[in-house]
C-alpha cells in the first residue's frame, strides 16, 4: 500500500477453492485483484494461506468506512473492467466465498461503542508472516465485559510477553447494504489479531501464555462460551511495501478449537 489510510471497516474473507487450484487463485488473485481494487477505494490488507487446510484462501480487505464501502463494491463487482475481464475464471475455482465477517477496531479506549475509532492501514503493513485471528463468541450480552477485560488485562499480559501487536475487532452491526456480497455480523463476536515472525515463535509464546497466568484464563473462560483459532501464513505477494514477503510460502493452512 502506497498511502497510509485510516480504516473504520475490515472484512475477514475466508474462501473455499477447488482441489489443487489454491496456488493457481492465489497467482491470479494477486495478479488481477490488488492494484485494481486500491484504484477504487478498496484496499487489500494481506493474502494468506490456512494452516491444515490445502483449499482455503483467506484474505483481509478494508475500507474507510461503510458508505466508502458500498461505494467500492458497486464500482468494483457492477462497473468496474477489472473483475467484468477476471471476474468469471475466479468464480470458476471458487466453491464458496460467504465465509466473510465484517469488523470494525477497537482500539485500546473503555468505551466499545465509539464508533468513530479507526486503525490505520500501516498496521497490517505491519503484520509478520505467521498470523494468529482468534475469535471469541462472549455469553449473551457480555460483550461489553469481554472487551474491557481484553483493553484493561489481557493485552497488557500479552504486552508482557512481548506480544505487542494485538488489535481488537467487534462485529460491525450496521446494515449491509450489498447483500450480494454476505457477511456474518455476531453482536456476541470479539476477534483479536496478531502477528509472529514464523510458527516457531507462536507457539514459543503459546507455552508462554498457558504457563504465566491460570487467574486470567479462569476469567477469560467465565466470559466466552466459544473461541477459535485461526492459523494464517502470508503469501509471497502480502504486504507489498514490506520486508517479510518470501517467509513461510508454501506451508499448509484452518480453524483449530
């Protein structure tokens, strides 16, 4: 990304793609559908692979806001040359690309419900090549005292352990207004995303977390009823303006419970 932007809206886009065609989407996806979406507002924020599933293709994708986004999407998938000319051979090795949630940050402020936060896009610019997308379903109407526990204890413990790059994301509850695109929008829903240099220090830091504080795990427990792990490796053309690009190319990828 050559612009820094300030991003009030992601969409985790978790695709199925054929047998044996992952790599060959891959090569076309980035080929045809990075440059052509920042050129109308869209901004492709990485392309990964998931960990033990050969056909999954996941990728993150922002937005300024929710009227930048329909604003995108019509001029993309309705007018835009780029997906009229590639747009047809994509869907040809696609099973299904519903798998789709749509997020918006919550930064490191008390108040969950400002709805004006923001990240910016330098963030995922950011991003090392093994990402770890950890979902968590609160009990019903606990959201609020999931994510106060995250923003006042948990990611200050992650912190600790050198750990320093965990956003936070809620469900962005606002209507979707291009319901030809799907999304999965779950008021119980925070997501935590982070970064390791490769799988090695994930799971060095997993030992970590697990052995260095059982009283914040009990409080954690008490306020999910659910959590999984999404495992990701970055593909050769994620993060363009990066350094970490050649990283991890050709490792496997799926949800852990």
């Amino acid at each position: 990304m050559n612009t820094e932007e300030n991003l009030k809206i992601i969409e985790l886009r978790n695709y199925l793609i054929k047998p044996d065609t992952r790599d060959r989407f891959i090569d076309y996806f980035e080929s045809h559908f990075i440059d052509s979406q920042k050129e109308l507002g869209g901004y492709p924020l990485g392309q990964f692979t998931v960990k033990n599933d050969d056909d999954k293709f996941f990728w993150i994708r922002g937005f300024k806001d929710m009227k930048s986004r329909i604003v995108f999407l019509r001029a993309f998938y309705e007018q835009g040359l780029s997906w009229k000319k590639f747009g047809p051979e994509a869907n040809e090795m696609m099973l299904d690309s519903d798998d789709v949630y749509l997020l918006r940050p919550l930064n490191d402020r008390k108040d969950s419900q400002d709805l004006s936060q923001t990240v910016s896009s330098s963030v995922f610019e950011k991003l090392k090549a093994f990402v770890v997308i950890n979902f968590y379903f609160s009990e019903e109407n606990h959201l609020y005292n999931l994510i106060n526990f995250f923003q006042t204890d948990y990611v200050p413990f992650l912190n600790s352990l050198k750990i320093n790059d965990t956003t936070l994301w809620g469900s962005e509850m606002a209507e979707n207004d291009f319901p030809r695109l799907p999304v999965i929008q779950d008021s119980n829903l925070l997501v935590a995303i982070s970064s390791f240099e490769n799988e090695s220090e994930y799971q060095t830091k997993l030992k970590q977390i697990n052995l260095a504080n059982a009283e914040l795990k009990k409080q954690m427990q008490k306020l999910i009823n659910d959590r999984r792990s999404l495992m990701l490796y970055s593909t050769r053309k994620s993060f363009t303006e990066n350094s970490i690009l050649e990283k991890n190319l050709n490792l496997e990828a799926g949800f852990t419970k």
